[in-house]
C-alpha cells in the first residue's frame, strides 16, 4: 500500500461463530498499513495487531490469511 491511511475501529465484537476477536478498541483511529485480499476476494486490514494466535483464517472462505501481523475483518472499520 503505497499511502497510509486512517481508519476507525467501529465493530469489536466477536464475529458470530468465532471464539475471539482482534484487540481492537472501539472508535479508535487506526493507521490502514496494508490490505490482504483473500481468493474469496474478502478484503483484511493490518492496522499493526501483533499476531497473539497461532493463525487467521478468512470469516467467509476459510482462507488462512499470512501469519506477518493479525489481519482483521473489514466490517470492524468505517467505510470510504
């Protein structure tokens, strides 16, 4: 990602069906450092969680998604 940007933590709830969420704090800003999208096309945001789990998988796919930092759901940040 070539411009960093700020994004806003909106969702910490746990996804329904997980056992555990990112440590995301509720209407925090985040720096947006990079964005992995998924062979579902499902887009992750790493916004500099360390990883604290053994893996992330895709909520919709199942896709384990790189193991380089903890990459979170796009649902938990405003949209553009």
């Amino acid at each position: 990602m070539s411009e960093e940007r700020k994004i806003i933590c909106i969702n910490t709830d746990i996804l329904p069906g997980n056992e555990i969420s990112p440590s995301l704090e509720l209407n925090k800003e985040y720096n947006l450092i990079d964005i992995y999208t998924c062979e579902c096309g499902e887009k992750h945001y790493n916004v500099g969680l360390k990883m604290e789990v053994n893996y992330v998988r895709c909520y919709k796919c199942e896709e384990e998604l790189p193991d380089t930092n903890h990459w979170c759901h796009s649902s938990r940040f405003n949209k553009d």
